[in-house]
C-alpha cells in the first residue's frame, strides 16, 4: 500500500527514476481497486457495456491516468530508457510486449542522466 500511496504523491512527477517494486505495486492495487469498483458497478446498475466500464471505474480511471503514466515513464527512466519510449504503446500486440518487457527488466546500476539510483539510495 506504501508504493501505491507514494505513486500519487507524485502524482504529476514525470522526472526521476521509479523502482520495480514502486511500479508493479502501483500496477496490483490499481487492478484490484478496478475490479473492484467494477462489482459495485455492476452490482448498482452504473456499469455501461456499451463504455466498458462504470460510473466509478470511470472515475477512478480518469484519477489515476496521470499517475500512471507519470510512474510508467519514471520507470522507463529508470531502466536507462527515455519516456518517450512509452509511445510505444500505440504499435499493436509488439508494442505492449516490448514495454512490458522495458517494466520488467531491473534497474541501470548507479547514477544516469534521468538521477540516481532509487535502489541504492534505500539501502
């Protein structure tokens, strides 16, 4: 809960560089959070098949958009990677592989041009 609560502190922070653990935890409780904010959904008649989600899902949605691509591109620095790469999205099916495998990968040892390394700072 600490990473996801650290995410939205830095809500619009596109510099820096974001561990793993800081991403993937962000990653998990956005997922559970959304699944379970789509039962409610369901469950009160707001969720919309047609949209793909509901009334709350929604808005959760719209919350969290600018932190999550704030820490997609904080972790991207973190790998030694411009957020530009994130663009990379938008290339069907290869795209979203390679950015996963950009999120998976672990962090550039020491300092680089995006800051130093978070890992070594926490130890």
């Amino acid at each position: 809960m600490n990473w996801y609560l650290q995410v939205l502190k830095k809500y619009a922070i596109f510099n820096g560089r974001a561990r793993r653990a800081e991403y993937w935890w962000f990653v998990l409780f956005n997922i559970i959070i959304s699944l379970a904010l789509g039962a409610i959904d369901g469950v009160t008649g707001t969720f919309s098949p047609e949209a793909g989600l509901g009334l709350l899902g929604g808005l959760y949605t719209l919350a969290v958009l600018l932190p999550s691509l704030a820490v997609t591109v904080r972790r991207l620095h973190d790998t030694g990677r411009s957020g530009w790469w994130f663009l990379m999205v938008f290339v069907p099916l290869i795209g979203a592989i390679v950015l996963l495998v950009f999120m998976v990968l672990d962090s550039k040892p020491g300092q680089n041009q995006y800051g130093p390394n978070p890992k070594e700072a926490a130890a």
